[in-house]
C-alpha cells in the first residue's frame, strides 16, 4: 500500500544517508495518518487526497498544462465537504512533517556534539570560545556582562494561527517520536509508543482546527504564558548556567560575574496600537497572570529543590545567617527539627504562598502558613536563596549549590514577581488627540493643532517641567481621553503594586518629530509615572518608533534635537542615559519595498550611533522585525551579525511575532538554541565586532544606494502608482478572507478603509505569502540592478557588487534572506490566484510586470552570488522546502477553488470554514505567514 502524502524510494536510500531516519519518521506519521483518514473518511476519502497529491506534484514539477487541466477537473467536482476533509488532511500531513524535521535537526545537532564535533556558530560555545582566542580580558567581560541586554519580546499579531489544542498535541507527538530518535526501545516499548502516537494523532484528526470565535486580548495573553512553561522559565536558567560554566573552565577565580541580561519581554496586553481591545482592565490582567505563573512556578519549585535537601544537621557545619534563615520559618515538622536546608526551604514556601496571595492570586491547594511576612520584593526572594546557596559552598556542598538550586537562583532574578517586562505602545496620533484636548480645556478653547511646532514643543517643556497637574478633577474629558488616561493610570497602580520592571517601556508608533516624544512625557507626568522639578525623574523608557522610509531617513536629525532638550537630558539621566529606539522594519517594507527599507534602516543604524556619540549617550536598538523576511525576519545570527559596527554595543531587543513564536519556542530544546544565538550573536558583535569593509565602505555604501532608489522606485510603481494595483491585490490574495479567520484581536487595518497605505504590514505580508507570491522579500531588487549597471560607467558594476557580497555580512544576509524568499515563491501557483482576478486585461498587465521583475530577480541572484540554483548554499533549507511541498500545493490549488466559489456567491459555512482551513494549512507548511 503506498503511504498517502510520503513518497517511498528505498532504493535510492542508503543506510549512511544522514536524512534517512527524518524520512522514515515521516513515513511512520504518514503511515499513522493514512490508517486513521481510511478509518474515519473511508477509502474513497484516501485514494481521493492521493490522487490530488500526484496531479499537484505534477503540475508543480513540469508546470505541465494538462496537469493544470486534471486538476481543475479534480478540485471543481469535490463537494464542500469532501473539500473539507482533503484540506484537512494535508494540512495536518503538513504539520506532522515539520515536527519529523524539527525532531531530526536536534537529533542531527545532539550527534554532531556527541561525535566531538567543532561547536556551531550561533552557540554560546563557539562565541565563547573565539573570545578567549582574542584573549579578551576579564575587566572586558565584566563590563559586558554588567550592561549586556538580550530581549526577545513576544508579540500578539494576527499570524498565529495554531489553537492552543493543537500545539499542545503537537507537542505530544514531538515528545513521543524523540523518545523513538533518543532511546533505545524493547519491541514492547516501540509498539506502546505507536499505539500512542496514534492516539495523539487520532485526537488531531477529531480536533477542530480553527477557534470557533475570534482570539481574544485575554486568549492571547493566555497562549503567550504558555512558552514560559514550555521553555523559558527552564530553557534561560539553563543557558546562565552554560555560560558561567564556560567561563569558569577558561577563567578560573578570575571568571567576571554574569548578571541577568537575558530576559524575555511582552506585548501582549501592553500594545493597543491599532487595537481597542486593549484596554487597561486587560493590561491590568496580563500583569496579574504573568505574575501568577511566576509564583506558582517558584512556590513548586522550592518545594521540589527543598524536598531533596534532607541535610543532617550534625553531618554540615551551616552558616549563621542560614541557621537564621531556617529559624525564621514559621512552622516546622518534628521530624525536621535537624534538617535545616528544609527547615529553610519550608519557610521560603511560605512568605511566597503569602506573596502571591497579597499580590491577588489564588494560592492552589496551598494554606498560607499564618506568621508568614510577604517578601517585599523578588530581591528578597533572591537573598534568601543566596544564602542558602553561601552556606551549602561554607561546607563543601558545591555540587548541590549548583544543581537545580542555581537554577532557581536564576530564575528569581530573571523573571522577579512580574515574569516579564510588559511594552505599552500607542500611536504617536492619539497622543496627539490627547494633549490636544487637555491642552484646550486648559486654556479654554484654543487651538492646538494651530500652534507652530516650535510654539508646541515650548508649551510641552514648560508643562513637564511643572509639578502643577493639567488635569483637573473638575472638566469633562472625552470617552477616547479617559480611556488613554486610565491605561496611564493603570501603569501607574501597577508599577506600585508589581515593581517598576513591571511596566519598564513605552513605545510610540510613527514618530516623526520631537513633539511625539514629549507628549508622551507629559501624560507620563499627569498620571504620576514622570516626577517634574529641577532634577526630575522618569519612570520608565520613552521609546520612539521610527517605520516608514520618511521617518527612518529623519530619524538622527529628531534624535539631535530631542537631545539638545537640556530637560530632557535631565530625564534621560534618570534612566541611567541609556535611550532605546525602535526601528520598523514591516511598515518600512511595505512603504518602500525590500531592499530600500533594509537599507535605509542601515543607514539610520549608522546615523544614530554618531549623534548618540556626540551627545553622549548609550544607544539601545529595539528591532521590531515580523516573521517573514518582508518584514525583517530571517535568521537571527546573521541578522544581528549584519548591523553596522558599533550599533550593537552588548544592547539589543527583538520583536518575535505571530506564528514565529511558536515555531521558535514552543519546544524546549528548539527555544534554547534560539536563545543561544541571539546571545552569541550579541557577545561576537560587541565583544570580537570589527570593521569587515573598512576602506571600502564608501564606495559599497554609494553602490547601495544606487540599488535602493532604484529598487524604491520600481516598488512604488508598482505597488502605488499602476492603476488597478489594490483591485489586483484584493482580487489575487485572500486579503478581504483573511479578516473572518480567528487568528487574532487586532484589525487588519489602523483605520476603516481599503486603501493599501492604511493596511497594516502583517496581512500584506501575510496575504503574499499566501498566494505565493511574496513581493515584500524581493520585489524592485532585479529592476535596482540592471539600472545600477546602466548607470555604471565604469564597467565593473557587477564585479563591484560580487566584491561586496563576498565581503559585506550586511550584504550576504540580505541576499541570504532574499534568496529564502524566492525559493518559496511558486509563479505557477501564483499564477492560478491571478486568474482570480476579474479583469482579464489588468491581470495580465500586473502579473506579467511581477513575473518579468521575479525573473529579472533570480539572474541578478545568481549572477552576484555566483549559484546557479536557489539555496544551494542551504541544502537544509532547500530539502526541508522540497519535502513540505507536495503537501503545500495541494493546499493552494484548493484554496484557489475555493475563492472562486466563495466570491461567486456561494457563501456556505463550509466554503467559509475550508478556506479558513487552507489558510492554516498554507501557513503550517511554509512555516511563515505574517
């Protein structure tokens, strides 16, 4: 029997083929699958999904025309619910074919490190490793270590797709076919585990697979909690603890301390940019789950490491403070009377029981011990722990010191009571509106909006510098005011109530000018968050925004000035002089196309790190990149690898959005060695980071702008100049479908409207990526080069941009990412959403153009990096793509089918539910969506 959805070919296989356990995984999953579609579809259902498999696979391959033929013969005969079940079942074939390939690169990983292989690059080994080569010095280290920031920050985007349910099973499987790649099983054991894979698999097939109502804020702070259980709360200990070892091994006593620069930040809650939803009841609930989670873990924890301390009194000889430490606890056994580790441990347990139920939360199945005094803070908690730990090294216990216990040490200091840092974000508009009113209802009536820039920044200086409030208790304020007012508000009650690491972040979307900086200042003064006077003090981080091409090419010039604020210098002491900024990389994008924006966020990289060297102050990057290369995404070694020398500087964050996050870190060892690389990539850049271009940076930097205009205008032309280009775009993606799928809280667009400039950057992208097509990762480059060469006089204009592919980190990844992006272009499945579009004339106009540039693209790659095929220097990559796409397709051709009935007007449940179906099956298998 032929296992529906796998490709058999034993013959070509041979034992030592290192992929051949990832196939024949696959085909175990496969085979499980297909029993289970016989069993419950029938064998119609099975030979049915086979045969669309092959006719795709077909037409994929030879882009065959009668191929194309069969298989519109095919597709247009299925009923709505035959469709149903065959874009289920590849959906699901799709997603048990990434959890084969994720479980098979960490087999090949623990092999590689098993044989004594060289670590990887990315590995916290490596970078290590190449420091102590450069004889970096311990001071060095110190210092890096002491200011060092590596964040990734989750974010709720309307990309995750994934339910809950379903991740969760997946996991499940992931767990069960690991336990076939990393033990040895008895016959018994192997045929139990089968049994439960497919059980696991069988819960799959009887899982809904999409939500039924749209995610709420709530849902979404719910599922981002999960990663903390899944891998961070174990996963980030894990990784200070690699390090620390690393650097003891090498350095001995000299060994610099490590402090907790890693942590993981949060949106979710925080961001109501585009969202109504987010209101401050929901932020005020995102803090208290976060905080909850954070307790209960270190409550089970504490139980679980003091359980196991069942030190004798008479056989250690303990420290004073430890033998108070375990004095002060509350109530103790009789038969622990001689145990003080657990008499300790005991009385931990207790004053956090107490925390958590001062702080609000419901203490589970624990009775909280009368006598208990709350710990005022995680600081307190950590002392404690550094006791017990000081006392266990006073008598020679170094191993139980840093066992489990260290790792709970570390954990306290990372995640505190709070879990993780929350972002607000708002955009820079409705501040705007905001002080606008306050601003005529303190002067009654004039006109805010009427007022010079310089007569607005004045007014703005004088207010926050004024300890008099603007607010009065007595004026009535807009329902839009108050609702901004009791976010702000809220903060406030939270970082009294939480900490001020809470809520340590505000971000302002489209910043474009000072003002947008200082009105933010002002309503952090009016809620109490900013402390006016002569030596004022602001709290927490200002952070602009800077997103289009505009505002990325103007964003050194309104740092200079907003820096020759002397009272914002002032306000910028408080926060140690450390200021953040934001770059976007999706609306960039989206503005301006690939190329231009990567470049212009470069160039703004460069400017910023000069004007904060004249003024004297430390730069922070936060790079809000999307999942996709469209928007910013890509590997996260080379990405940080790429930025300009000096822009890193031990500081960086990183947004990690949508379905990217579940990907990344559902899995602990997965989410681990993500981690990993953000810190390796973050040590080299700062500690080993070098000039790799250095006389030659001018010429590459004149060249590269050239490609950039170039390439902008091409983009533009295209996307906001050619007439019918939205009907084009609305008509050949699943855009106006995407709306109804419940895959986030958010809106698609900031405000009511159709028009591209008003879309947000995630379902442009998104919608692309669904119909194959994925202009934002390329389109413009093709068209940039061959007027670049044009405008050579030189003759050498290609040798010039092959020299600075070879040379350049900035330009390899670009072209890196670019080429990731193309490889999962398909024009013959793009070509099939075009013939959605109803006028057959634009149509053919549009497509053609995007064809000739996709085209155009390829021979310009290939002909700079000197390939000849996509992916050739990431076989991984190109085999894993290869592997997903007989699943892939099938999907897409359904979902075209699919959207000519819908948009005909056949507007059943079940012709809604299938193409909401495919989408999350298309965005399963390209592992990428928004």
């Amino acid at each position: 029997m032929h296992i529906v959805g796998f490709e058999n070919h034993p013959e070509n296989e041979s034992p030592d083929d290192k992929d051949l356990p990832l196939r024949e995984d696959i085909r175990l999953l496969g085979r499980i699958l297909g029993e289970i579609l016989r069993e419950q579809e029938g064998d119609a259902s099975f030979d049915l999904v086979e045969k669309i498999r092959q006719t795709a696979i077909r037409f994929h391959r030879e882009q065959d025309p009668q191929a194309r033929q069969e298989l519109d013969q095919i597709l247009t005969k299925l009923s709505n619910r035959a469709t149903v079940v065959v874009v289920r079942a590849f959906s699901y074939f799709s997603q048990l074919s990434n959890i084969a390939e994720d479980v098979h690169h960490n087999r090949r990983r623990r092999a590689h490190l098993c044989a004594g292989s060289p670590p990887q690059a990315g590995s916290v080994t490596l970078s290590l490793k190449r420091v102590f080569e450069r004889d970096i010095d311990s001071e060095s280290l110190a210092k890096f270590f002491a200011k060092a920031i590596v964040s990734p920050v989750l974010t709720a985007h309307p990309t995750e797709v994934q339910r809950r349910s379903i991740l969760d099973c997946q996991l499940t499987i992931e767990r069960l076919l690991r336990e076939r790649a990393l033990t040895q099983l008895t016959p018994n054991e192997e045929r139990q585990n089968e049994e439960n894979l497919r059980a696991m698999i069988q819960i799959l097939w009887l899982t809904r697979m999409l939500r039924s109502v749209r995610l709420s804020v709530h849902d979404e702070i719910d599922n981002g909690l999960a990663y903390y259980s899944y891998t961070f709360l174990s996963q980030v200990p894990y990784i200070y603890a690699k390090i620390e070892n690393l650097l003891e091994r090498h350095m001995g006593d000299k060994a610099p301390r490590v402090n907790s620069f890693l942590r993981i930040g949060s949106w979710i809650g925080g961001d109501r940019d585009g969202n109504p939803f987010v209101t401050h009841q929901v932020m005020l609930y995102a803090v208290e789950q976060q905080s909850a989670l954070a307790l209960d873990y270190y409550i089970e924890e504490v139980e679980r490491v003091g359980h196991t301390m069942s030190l004798a009194e008479r056989l250690i000889n303990i420290t004073d403070e430890l033998e108070e430490l375990a004095a002060a606890c509350p109530e103790v056994p009789a038969c622990r009377i001689d145990e003080p580790y657990r008499r300790a441990f005991i009385g931990i347990s207790a004053r956090l029981a107490a925390t958590s139920q001062q702080l609000g939360h419901t203490v589970w199945q624990r009775e909280v011990i009368d006598g208990a005094a709350p710990y005022a803070d995680s600081a307190e908690f950590v002392h404690d722990l550094d006791t017990i730990i000081k006392s266990l090294k006073h008598h020679q216990a170094n191993s139980i010191a840093r066992g489990a216990l260290r790792n709970l040490r570390r954990a306290a200091d990372v995640f505190g009571f709070h879990l993780a840092p929350l972002d607000m974000r708002q955009h820079s508009k409705v501040h705007e509106q905001v002080v606008a009113e306050l601003f005529e209802q303190a002067t009654h009536g004039q006109n805010y909006f009427e007022m010079s820039n310089d007569e607005r920044v004045d007014w703005l200086l004088n207010e926050i510098s004024s300890p008099r409030p603007l607010l009065s208790p007595y004026l009535e304020y807009s329902e839009s005011t108050q609702n901004e007012l009791r976010i702000l508000q809220m903060a406030a009650e939270i970082h009294r109530r939480f900490g001020h690491a809470a809520i340590p972040n505000y971000i302002i979307s489209m910043t474009t000018h000072v003002i947008d900086v200082l009105e933010v200042a002002l309503l952090l003064k009016e809620v109490g968050l900013l402390q006016a006077g002569e030596n004022p003090h602001l709290g927490l981080n200002i952070i602009p925004l800077f997103e289009t091409i505009t505002d990325l090419c103007g964003c050194g010039e309104i740092m200079d000035r907003l820096f020759s604020l002397s009272y914002y210098k002032k306000l910028l002491f408080s926060r140690g002089n450390v200021q953040e900024v934001m770059l976007g990389y999706s609306d960039s994008n989206k503005d301006g196309g690939f190329i231009t924006s990567n470049w212009e966020i470069y160039k703004a990289e460069i400017e910023l790190t000069k004007v904060f060297a004249k003024h004297q102050i430390e730069l922070r990057l936060f790079h809000g990149r999307g999942g996709t290369v469209g928007r910013g995404g890509g590997p996260s070694y080379q990405g940080i690898m790429a930025q300009p020398p000096g822009s890193v500087n031990g500081q960086i964050r990183v947004t990690e959005q949508g379905e990217v996050i579940s990907s990344k870190y559902a899995e602990p060892e997965i989410g681990r060695r993500n981690l990993e690389t953000l810190v390796a990539a973050t040590i080299e850049s700062t500690l080993l980071g070098n000039d790799p271009i250095g006389d030659n940076a001018e010429r590459y930097y004149q060249a590269m702008e050239n490609l950039a205009v170039h390439s902008f205008k091409a983009y533009r032309n295209l996307v906001f100049e050619t007439p019918g280009f939205k009907q084009f775009f609305q008509e050949s993606t699943p855009i106006r479908e995407i709306s109804g799928l419940h895959i986030g809280s958010r809106p698609a667009s900031r405000k009511a409207s159709d028009e591209i400039e008003d879309l947000r950057a995630i379902p442009w992208v998104f919608s692309w990526g669904l119909n194959r097509v994925m202009i934002p990762g390329w389109y413009g480059f093709g068209h940039a080069v061959e007027a670049f060469l044009q405008d050579d006089q030189t003759g050498q204009g290609l040798e010039l941009l092959q020299e600075m592919y070879q040379t350049w980190p900035f330009m390899q990844t670009l072209l890196s990412n670019m080429d990731m992006v193309l490889a999962k272009t398909d024009m013959g499945i793009a070509s099939r959403y075009a013939e959605l579009v109803t006028d057959a004339n634009l149509r053919d106009h549009i497509f053609g153009h995007i064809l000739d540039e996709w085209t155009r693209c390829i021979k310009w790659l290939f002909a700079i990096t000197g390939n000849t095929k996509l992916l050739q220097d990431n076989p991984t990559l190109a085999r894993s793509i290869h592997n997903r796409t007989p699943y892939i397709d099938p999907l897409n051709h359904l979902q075209v089918e699919l959207l000519r009935r819908y948009r005909s007007g056949e507007d059943s449940d079940e012709i809604k539910r299938s193409i909401h179906l495919t989408i999350n099956g298309v965005t399963s298998g390209l592992r990428n969506s928004g």
